[in-house]
C-alpha cells in the first residue's frame, strides 16, 4: 500500500480520540449554550449568538501542532520518510477538514430549519457574514480549517528544526512585522481606508477566498523545512 | 557475504562536537553485529544517519546499496528501535501494535502478540502511564515483530530487570535463527550480549576502536601477573594495555595473538594468566589513554597504548 | 558460555565430552545448530562453527536433509587425543607444582595411589 496512505490511517489508529476532542469540546460547549438560553427568557427579538464554533477550530489547530511534535518523531521512528509522513499528514487533516465542514454545514441547516434549536440560538450559522452559495458556504467552514491547521503545522516545524531560538526569531519577526505596519498606517493615516476595504470584502473573501492564499504558500514553506528537519 | 550496510569515512559534528569522526566499516548480510562503546560514543548518532534520521557532516553511507535519505524502499526495510524513542500520548499499547503493523511490510502479528504476553504488557494503558521498563519492553515488541532486514536496537533494555533482558535476549536469537536478518545491537552490557554477536564494532569518542569478529577477540587480551622479569618475559609479543605493579610483582594485560599454548607457557614460567571477557577488552581499550583510574599508594597503575 | 577460549572451540568440546561419556551414541544423531545456539544462548553461526569443526576432523558426519551424526569409531579416536591431551593439560602442571614444593616424584605417586585407593 501507498506509504502516504500508510501515514494517514497511521494518525487515525487511534480514531476515537482524534475525533472526540474536536467533536466532544464542540457538542459540550452546544449543550452548555442550549441549556442556558433555553432558561433565558424566549422573547422573538432576543437572538443569542455565541462563539462556540470557534472552539472545534482551537481544538483542530492544537491537533495539527501535535501532529508535528508528537507524530512526527514517532512516524520517522518507524522508517516512514519526511515526505511520505506529510503527505499523509496533509491528507489525514485535510481529510477531516472536509468532513467536519460537511458536519458543520449540515448543523447549521438544521439549526435554520429549528429556529435555532427551539431557543433562537444562533450556535453554528455564521453571523456576521452572510454566503448564500451553498458550494461557498461549505468552503467558509473548510477553509479555516486548512488555514489554522498549516500555521500549526509551520509553526510546529519552526520549533522542531531550529528549537526555541528559531521560534523566538519567528516571533520577533511577526511582531516587528505587524508594529511596523501598524506605526506605517497611524503616519499615514491609512486606517479609514483599510476599514474601508475589509468592510468591502465579500464574506466569503474573507473566510475562503484569503485563507487559500495565505495556506497555499504556507503548505509549501512547510514541505521545504520538513524535508531537513530531524525527530 | 554482501554488504548491508557500508560506510565511508563518515564524519558528523555539530556545535563543534565531533560525533563521528570519519569512521568507515562495513556490515556483512544477515549477522548480529555489536555495536558497543560508552555513553556519548557516537552509537546513537551512527544510527540516527544510517536510519536517514539525522544528517552526516560529511562521507558516504549506503544501506542496501542506497543513500537512506528519504529512501523509501530502504526505510521500508528498516526498524530502529531507540531507547528514546517518544510516542503520540493519545496511544495506548494496542494502537502503538497496530501503527507497527500498518508500516513494516514483514509485520508478524501473532509473534507480536506473544511478546506482548511473555512482557507482560498491559495492552490497553496509554504510553504515557507505562513504566520505564515497560516502554522499553514496547519497543522490543516492535523491533522483534517487525522482522525487518536490517533491526537497530539501540540500548532497548533501559529500565528492564534480568529476567526481561534473558527473554529478549532469547527471543531475539530464537528468531533471528528462524528468520535471519541483519541485526545491530548496541549495547554496553556487554557481558550479557558478548555470546549472540558475531561481529563487533567499538566506538570510542567517535573513532571506531573495533572492526573485528567477536571469536577472534576472544583470546586475544589477556591479564598476566607474577614477578616481573617473568611477565616481561610472556608480554614480549603482545601491545601493553594496562599495567599495575605491587612490590616485585606486576600485573600486566596485553592484546596479541595468545593460542591455547600461551596458557601452558605461563604456567611453565610460574606465572597465573587470565583471558579477558569480551567486557574487559572493550573496557581496556576504550579507557587506554584515560589515566585517571585511582590506585592506592604502593601501587602503580597506567595505561599505556590505546 | 564461560571461559574465554573461542565459543565455536567450546562447543566442539561440549560434544566431544558427550561423545566421551556416552551420552551422545556412535551412529546417533547430533542436537541441530539452531537447537544448540538455542541452548547454551549462543549465536547460531558460532554453533554451526562449532559442529563443523567436528565434522572437518571426522568425529561428525552430515546426512542431507537429516542431520549431523556422530562417526563410528569417533569415541576410540577422540580418547586416543584426550589421554595425549591429559600428559599436557593436568600431569605436566602436577609436576611443575611438585617440584616447587619440593616433592619427589616417588612421593608424587604414593599421593596419587592413597587418593585413588580412598574412592
């Protein structure tokens, strides 16, 4: 068999645990909001929205990180190559972004079709952006994934091939990076016009449109350090 | 006999320590090699680059006739069981069983699930809550079950008592006479293994000390001891290792070429000779320049050539 | 295995001293190499060396597909070396020690005549 393959069932013999954090945390944190607007009054102009989605996002991003520091050594160990190991890792991941978005975008169905859950709770729609397209709309829930789950993968091999000093140079970087720009932008005073231009954005520019753009480079950066780095 | 493994002057160095210091060897098909030395010898490092693990500094490694660098179908055919060797913590000994299983192309399940039986391994506790000896004992599973062509152990032992290290010990030689495939042991209990290897390779601060057959070692250091001029007399043909002398009497151990006869001979010269287990040898020769052995006062002790 | 001589030259000598006492017979059939190296917790290459050597000088002999057996004739053979082995191994240091402690070799042979009267 595919050695790619081999990787990706490899990261899934213990199935029960890599789908019951993400789902578990996610369905807790449901329950908890059902319960408590459901004892909250139930009056029509009162529509709850919560940020609970966001926690299967931490909980998947946590994982890719893992998957670096934990996985990795231990497929090298058993004679899988780098290249092999991150394909299959990719695949692996990738393979559960689809499917939880399918999940994801299957609850938020129902939850229209219920008036929220019989409490008007807004748990998994998306408030703030509206996707009609259904192709688009599936995509807004993938795409985060695959973003949060390639900048724990390229954080994580940051760490891995060059230790605390490469991750404090990283870090460094980022913020003299985005203090630069932040000072460039208060001289300038370019802040009404990037107001301007996020609140142009389409919602799904910013949920699927961005988020492939900046993944893309990221899955290639990762694959040149993996290939030198060492469990 | 084909070469398994073939190294070339192979150097590694980081942060100015030189792990390897151009070492080169080869590693006949189908044998159990020793690989032995102490602690910060440059075992692990060595292994770490034949398994495509870590990067050399500079040389040639070929393992089947191939770089292993991301080789697959070299790593394929390879297992390197490490003594340091960490696991995903989501695992419990069963799904650890099962990722082997799912990698190496020669897998043996029912020989795995006896191992696990005669280690006593608790298959569904999380690696995490395994003890030091039973992580050890994991590995052992691994790297036996596994029956690839070419098995690392690398100190596999950490942490297990007598009893478990005999039955690794007889499950690796049981098997290994079913299904023979190239091993490497490294190991620095030597006195335990000196009985399984065949072939012996020593390394010593990144230099290889050994490349040699463990039948021709045998024999081949000896401690002699009596009155001076006699033991002079017997060495004359051997390299000096060690000596220590009280009063007119010198003990005196010596590597050369020392057959049945030298037995008689020392006997004839009044002399008491004991032949050094494969353990004292690699001790005498890896400690040769290292003078600072403690003596009592009335006795001198030093090692002379390495 | 415990003394230092060359594994495979001990267990040449293990089989020779069961040809000796009788346990293995003439024309009976020598424990394998696996079962050997199995046994006395020995490399099998080293075993084989072992019985090879026996079969080199003639005290072993192969029957394909079966198994190694012992020669006839290879316990009169191997007594013959032994008893030229024994004035060497054990009566040459006997009397290198006797004369060290100033014992005649009349006295020598009453001491071995008391001790082999005593048994």
């Amino acid at each position: 068999m595919n050695r790619t393959l081999i990787v990706a069932r490899l990261q899934f013999v213990a199935w029960c645990s890599v789908v019951g954090w993400p789902w578990g945390i996610l369905m807790l944190s449901f329950l908890i909001n059902v319960a408590l607007f459901s004892t909250i009054g139930d009056s029509e102009d009162f529509e709850p929205r919560t940020g609970g989605l966001v926690s299967i996002y931490i909980v998947m991003f946590i994982a890719s990180i893992n998957a670096i520091t934990q996985d990795f050594p231990f497929a090298l160990g058993l004679g899988v190559s780098r290249r092999s190991f991150y394909l299959g890792n990719v695949l692996n991941y990738a393979g559960q972004a689809i499917s939880y978005a399918a999940v994801l975008y299957l609850l938020a169905v129902i939850e229209e079709a219920t008036d929220g859950w019989g409490v008007n709770l807004l748990f998994f729609g998306l408030p703030f952006l509206v996707v009609d397209n259904p192709v688009l709309r599936f995509l807004s829930f993938a795409l985060p994934f695959l973003l949060l789950g390639f900048v724990g993968i390229a954080i994580a091999l940051v760490f891995k091939r060059w230790g605390v000093n490469g991750m404090l140079t990283l870090s460094t970087t980022a913020l003299a990076g985005l203090g630069g720009l932040v000072v460039l932008a208060n001289w300038r005073g370019w802040w009404s016009v990037i107001g301007g231009w996020l609140a142009d954005q389409p919602g799904w520019a910013l949920l699927v449109g961005w988020p492939a753009l900046l993944t893309l480079p990221l899955a290639g950066i990762s694959y040149l350090i993996i290939r030198r780095a060492t469990p | 006999m084909s070469a398994v493994i073939a190294v070339t002057d192979l150097t590694k160095r980081y942060r100015g320590v030189t792990a390897l210091d151009g070492i080169s060897f080869s590693l006949a098909e189908n044998r159990i090699h020793g690989l032995l030395g102490r602690n910060g010898a440059g075992k692990t490092t060595l292994m770490q680059i034949l398994t495509g693990q870590h990067f050399a500094t500079s040389g040639q490694v070929s393992v089947f006739g191939q770089h292993p660098y991301e080789n697959e179908q070299v790593l394929a055919r390879m297992s390197f069981i490490k003594e340091s060797q960490t696991y995903p913590t989501n695992l419990r000994v069963t799904h650890v069983l099962r990722a082997a299983r799912l990698v190496y192309p020669s897998w043996n399940e029912e020989f795995a699930q006896r191992l696990v039986e005669v280690f006593q391994l608790p298959r569904g506790r999380n690696v995490r809550k395994l003890s030091r000896g039973m992580l050890s004992a994991l590995g052992i599973v691994v790297g036996l079950a596994s029956r690839a062509p070419l098995t690392f152990f690398d100190e596999p032992y950490l942490g297990l008592d007598a009893v478990a290290r005999q039955h690794f010990y007889d499950h690796l030689l049981a098997d290994y006479t079913e299904h023979p495939r190239t091993i490497v042991l490294s190991t620095h209990l030597i006195d335990e293994v000196s009985d399984l290897i065949e072939h012996v390779l020593l390394l010593d601060r990144g230099r290889l000390l050994l490349d040699v057959e463990a039948e021709a070692l045998r024999g081949q250091v000896v401690t002699v001891s009596g009155p001076v001029a006699a033991v002079q007399e017997f060495a004359r043909t051997g390299t000096e290792l060690h000596r220590a002398s009280l009063g007119g009497t010198t003990r005196l151990t010596v590597r050369g070429d020392f057959g049945p006869a030298a037995q008689d001979r020392a006997r004839a010269l009044g002399l008491v000779l004991e032949a050094s287990s494969l353990q004292d040898i690699v001790v005498r020769l890896s400690t040769a320049t290292d003078s600072s052995t403690p003596t009592p006062a009335g006795v001198t002790s030093e090692e002379t050539i390495r | 295995m415990e003394d230092s001589r060359p594994i495979f030259l001990q267990i040449a000598e293990l089989l020779e001293n069961s040809i000796l006492d009788g346990t293995l017979a003439e024309e009976g059939q020598v424990p394998s190499t696996n079962e050997l190296a199995a046994f006395h917790r020995i490399n099998p290459a080293t075993a084989a060396k072992g019985v090879n050597k026996l079969v080199d000088d003639g005290t072993l002999y192969k029957k394909r597909g079966i198994g190694m057996f012992v020669s006839s004739g290879a316990r009169a053979k191997l007594r013959g070396r032994r008893r030229d082995e024994f004035a060497r191994q054990y009566v040459q240091p006997l009397l290198t020690e006797a004369r060290k402690l100033g014992i005649e070799p009349a006295e020598l042979k009453n001491m071995i005549d008391a001790k082999g009267e005593s048994r």
